[in-house]
C-alpha cells in the first residue's frame, strides 16, 4: 500500500509539473490592427455620388523597412523594434492606400475615389505615394514621412511632387494608442492632398 500510494504521488507530482510547463511554453495569441480613417458621410451623401470627378490612388510604396506585418516602433535614432504579437492585419500599403482614400472622399464629397484604378477607368488625376518613415517613438510621438504627387492621366504629366513630414504628439501607450496616432497623421497627409486636388479642380 504505501509503495502504490508513493507511485500515485509521484505521478500526481509529475502530472502538475508537465501542466505547468505546457502553460509556460504556450505562445500569446497574435493581436491585429488597421489604421482607421476619419469619420465617414452618412448614406445619403454616398448614395449622391454619381457620374462625378474621379480620381485615382496608387500605387502606394512603403520602404522596406515597414514592408513586413508586424509593426515598427523605433527605440533610438538608429534602433528600431518589431512587435511580437502585435501586427498590421493587411499589408501596409493596402491599409495606407485604403485609409487615404476613404479620407479624401470625406473630406471632398464630390469626388469619387478609386483605389488602384484600372486602365479603362475615366480618372483625370491619380495619386502616387510613396512613404519613407512611417512610425512612432518610445515617447508615442508619430513621424510621417513621405513623398507625393498628382498625376493627370490625360496628359501623362506630374503636375508636381510634395514633400511632407508631419509629426503628432502623443504619449506613451499600448498599441491601440499607437495605431491611432498613426491614423491621426494619416488624416493630416490626407488633407494636405485634398487641399492640391482643390486647387487643380473646383471640387
């Protein structure tokens, strides 16, 4: 009896060690995020947008660096950091391309916005991106840079190329916090765009 009841012990003491190394090496489940855009028109206003000015977004590049799902945070001047479990949900470009359009269809309601256009489509004017810097600090301060331009399809020409570096002001947070602040700059790259688009036509 007493040599089955050390058995049973030893067993029960190497069943709870077994557990607790399993729950040790299980790996936290992956978070995702997008970058939202600003608060969108109400149906009605969608639902009036036909036959109007169209324009074109794309194609979008992103540096290398930021080309992966997880996202970058950079810890020093030279030093950057890849989250483990916190990533993109989309590629980054699609998610940029997708959040800039919905924002200059907010912001100009009489333009239809195309994302990645196809030839046969009547777009006057098509923009190309490319962004450069794109993250946030350990402070939870956003950098935005990046390089833009307006193309008129019907000419082939550039009318011109921007450059913008926009930087948001945060605060140390989470990653929800982070992704926002993204967001926040993105709204800001957005208007500087809408704003050339006014000018090239009476929107």
């Amino acid at each position: 009896m007493l040599m089955s009841h050390i058995k049973t012990t030893q067993t029960l003491f190497l069943a709870i060690i077994m557990l607790a190394i399993s729950a040790c090496g299980k790996t936290p489940a992956a978070r995702f995020y997008t970058l939202s855009p600003m608060a969108s028109q109400s149906a009605a206003e969608h639902t009036s947008r036909v036959n109007e000015q169209i324009v074109g977004i794309g194609p979008v590049m992103v540096a290398a660096y930021l080309d992966r799902s997880e996202i970058v945070t950079r810890s020093s001047p030279t030093k950057i950091e890849l989250a483990s479990f916190d990533r993109w949900a989309e590629p980054f470009e699609d998610m940029i391309a997708s959040s800039v359009a919905e924002n200059i269809s907010t912001m100009l309601p009489s333009v239809q916005v195309i994302v990645d256009p196809w030839p046969e489509a009547k777009i006057e004017y098509q923009l190309v991106l490319k962004i450069m810097k794109f993250e946030t600090d350990q402070g939870g301060k956003a950098q935005l840079n990046s390089s833009w331009g307006i193309l008129q399809r019907s000419t082939g020409e550039m009318n011109a190329v921007y450059e913008s570096k926009i930087t948001v002001p945060g605060s140390p947070g989470d990653f929800d916090t982070i992704t926002k602040n993204m967001s926040r700059a993105l709204v800001t790259l957005s208007e500087e765009i809408a704003a050339e688009l006014k000018k090239l036509e009476k929107y």
